[in-house]
C-alpha cells in the first residue's frame, strides 16, 4: 500500500493531546488556545479556553497576532517578485532603497558609532531573506552598546511588536539609514530587521502598499479572510486580548482587543511582526509550501521556489557566530523566513522539517518526511528566545499521536 494512503493518528492519543492542553488552560497558564495537526489529508481542530481571561471562549475561527509567524508569508511575498524578475537574490537593494548605498559598519559592535569602515559588499535580496544583511537583534540590555541606545533614540529599539508606535515604511527607514550596521554583510544571521527591511522592498518593487500585495497575490487566492494587519470593527470581537506573563506567574494584559494597537490599521505594516490570522487561515498558508506552491487548483509559488526556501542556507561560520543562543543552530539552519532542522533531536524534530514561531504566543512547523502540519495558536507571550512548556508539549503530543 502506498504509505501516503495510509497515514493516519490515533484517536486515544489525540485525546492525550486534548487532555494535556487543556491543563494549561485550566491551570491558567493559557488563557486560550486553537491547536491544528493536519496528516495526509487527515486535520484536526481543537479550541479550549476564552479569548481573555473571563471572556468568551475561544473558538476555531478566533483571531490571534501572530508577531513572527508574519516572516514565512513576507518571504514567499518576495519569492513572488523573485520568480517574476522583479527582484533577484544576488542584486544589490540599493536600487529600490537608495538609503541603503554605502553603508558604514561599526569596527567593533560594543564600539562608538563614529568608529566605522566601510561595508565591503551591499546589501542583497539574499542578505534580507536570510537575515545576513548586518544588522538585527542582539541578545544584550537595551542600552548595552551605543548602537543600542541610538536605535532605542530613533524609536527603533527591539521588542514586542507594537505597530501603534511605528512610523511610516518610508520614515522608518530614513531613521535606519541613519545608524551604521552592526557587521559587514554576509557575516552572520540577525533576527528580525531583514524582514521589516523586505516589507518596504516588496512595496517599492511591486508598485502597490505591502498590504495590499498579500491581499492580492496570497491571502485572497488562498482564501485567508482573516489575514492582515488589524482587525476591523466588525471582526474585533473575535481577537483574542495578547497577555505578558509575569515573574510571579500572573499575566498582565499586553493589548487588548478593541481599541489596541491591532484595531485599527498600523502606519507602517511590517511583514516582521505585525500580522494578526486565524488557525484556518494559517493552515491554508502552510498547506500551500507544503504543496509545493499550490493550494485548491491555484499556483501560488513554483515548487523549486518553494525547496529554494525551506533549504537551509548558513554556512558553519555563520552558525558559530548567530542565533539567541549558541546551541540555536546546532540541529537547524534557517532558510528565507524559516528555519530548517537539519539533525534530529526529538521525536518532533526530524530532518527537513521547516517553520517558525510567534513570540506573542504561536508556532507552526511543517514535516514533508510525514506530510504533516502542526499550528498552535495562544495568546500568551513567550518569556524568552525558547519555546515554552505548552508548546513544546503540543510537538510531543503531535508526533506521538501518529498511528503508523
């Protein structure tokens, strides 16, 4: 029998998995959560919880930010360009963003912002899609380094996302130019700034707002209708409020639903962070890479785009120097917008799986060994770089529910 027909998961063991992510419900840990494991055509949906603490429950079609779960969908919003030649990944970004050219790297990133050498190579589509440009988030206090509390001054300093403190692209990145990289480009892998510096190349290159791009060449075709970057009135009581867990194990609310900072839309819609989705919509997503490209008839990207993403693309030295942690990169690598497993170290981990995480409470990872998807979707902002309990037990319990 050919093995694709016989994939299936064991109901018992779902059950498991239903048991045990109520349990951070019940205990409080979670307010709410939508949980989705999909195999050979075999999906599951499971809702529990409330949408805030004593508020209505959750349910399939819920809304959630998901803050870095937006990357994935702006790499393939790039890879769109890329396959219509309106981009390509080894020409510089010096032509759509001008504020770019010549730039200037700190000798030493600990060092004062006027002691810089000229950058030795520009800025690539290649460096933004794999977070190689020279610049990002360094795992250091906020006023560490000068380089930090300059960019904290601009108004560019990392953290949670929060799109109602952001100026508009174009603004936003005439502060940016403003500052030297960190290091030369090329040289390691740095979080998050590439994908805020794609949202305004794509914009730029397409000749329409970003937004309006992902609705046009990906949300619409995959039918993601509640995919963007705010949630409209008439939708807004089905966004779950985002919560910031506390050292005493309380939660404090991050934003609430109507009248926060996703209620309305954002001057500068950042692919980085900024997308609120639903557990459908997010499967449609997903789906679609695991397709090679398609989804319900519809090309969306071609299938070698779609191997082009999901490859692993840091070499060893830049391993050695990257991630949040030093074992970050020990068993994955990371594509355009995804990481990549590249040694198994779970039962949930096995090679080539791909996918990424949402720092105010989601993550997805898709599996072509299994032909498998896992999403979880809560409204509990993570603690640190490392996935929580609940989500790590949500892969445990994914995996060892398969059935054959």
């Amino acid at each position: 029998m050919d093995r694709n027909l016989s994939r299936k998961f064991s109901k018992a063991r779902l059950g498991r998995m239903r048991d045990v992510m109520a349990g951070y419900v019940e205990r409080g840990e979670v307010p709410g959560l939508v949980t989705v494991v999909s195999r050979g055509g075999e999906t599951h949906v499971e809702a529990m919880g409330s949408l805030a603490v004593g508020g209505a429950p959750v349910r399939r079609d819920s809304i959630f930010r998901i803050s870095s779960m937006s990357k994935p969908i702006t790499a393939a919003a790039a890879m769109i360009l890329l396959e219509e030649c309106k981009l390509r990944l080894d020409d510089a970004v010096d032509a759509w963003m001008p504020e770019l050219a010549d730039r200037r790297v700190l000798r030493a990133v600990d060092g004062p912002l006027a002691d810089t050498v000229p950058a030795e190579r520009p800025i690539t589509v290649r460096d933004l899609l794999t977070f190689r440009l020279g610049y990002g988030l360094l795992m250091a206090p906020p006023d560490a380094y000068p380089i930090l509390r300059a960019a904290a001054a601009l108004g560019l300093d990392s953290g949670p996302p929060a799109p109602a403190k952001v100026p508009p692209g174009d603004e936003w990145l005439a502060k940016f130019s403003t500052l030297p990289l960190m290091y030369q480009p090329g040289d390691r892998w740095l979080y998050n700034t590439g994908s805020e510096l794609l949202s305004i190349l794509i914009e730029r290159a397409s000749g329409q707002p970003f937004a309006a791009f992902l609705r046009a060449r990906i949300f619409e075709p995959l039918g993601m209708k509640d995919t963007g970057f705010f949630v409209p009135e008439a939708q807004i009581d089905r966004l779950a409020t985002s919560y910031w867990p506390q050292p005493d194990g309380s939660l404090a609310v991050y934003d609430e639903s109507r009248g926060g900072q996703w209620s309305r839309p954002p001057a500068f819609a950042s692919g980085a962070a900024g997308l609120v989705s639903t557990a459908d919509d997010y499967l449609a997503f997903v789906r679609m890479l695991l397709a090679g490209g398609t989804h319900g008839g519809q090309r969306i990207l071609s299938r070698p785009s779609i191997e082009l993403m999901t490859t692993d693309h840091l070499t060893p030295a830049q391993k050695a120097k990257s991630g949040f942690t030093p074992e970050d990169f020990a068993a994955a690598g990371y594509g355009f917008g995804v990481s990549v497993v590249t040694r198994r170290d779970h039962a949930y981990t096995p090679i080539g799986q791909y996918g990424w995480d949402g720092g105010l409470g989601s993550v997805w990872r898709s599996d072509p060994q299994e032909d498998m998807i896992t999403v979880l979707l809560t409204q509990r902002m993570w603690s640190s770089p490392q996935p929580p309990p609940v989500c790590r037990d949500f892969w445990t319990l994914a995996y060892q529910a398969i059935d054959d």
